[in-house]
C-alpha cells in the first residue's frame, strides 16, 4: 500500500481541496406535467419515467 514519505502542508492540502465543489443538480421539464425535475429519476410531481407511470402519486 502506497504511504506518502512527507506530511503535506496546510497550503498545499486547502490548495487541493479547493477545487471540490458541489455540482448543481441538472433539472429538466417534466413531458407530461411540465414541473421541473431531476434527469433519469421518476418525476416527484406525477410518477412518470420514461414515459410510464412508474409511481403512484
């Protein structure tokens, strides 16, 4: 297993984690009831994926 040889620094490390950020979830109109909602997931407002009814809302 891989161990580093050197501790790494307070900058370098906040340096690094810097760049992680949290990603906006994409949102798209629902075909049927035009509500917005999250890509491939069944729509919260009327239970439809794929054009099925997959809930029962």
């Amino acid at each position: 297993m891989a161990v580093p040889k050197r501790k790494m620094s307070r900058s370098n490390t906040r340096h690094r984690r810097s760049q992680w950020k949290a990603a906006v979830p994409m949102l798209v109109t629902c075909e049927r009831c035009h509500e917005p909602k999250q890509q491939h997931v069944a729509c919260p407002s009327c239970g439809v994926y794929n054009k099925r009814q997959v809930l029962a809302v």
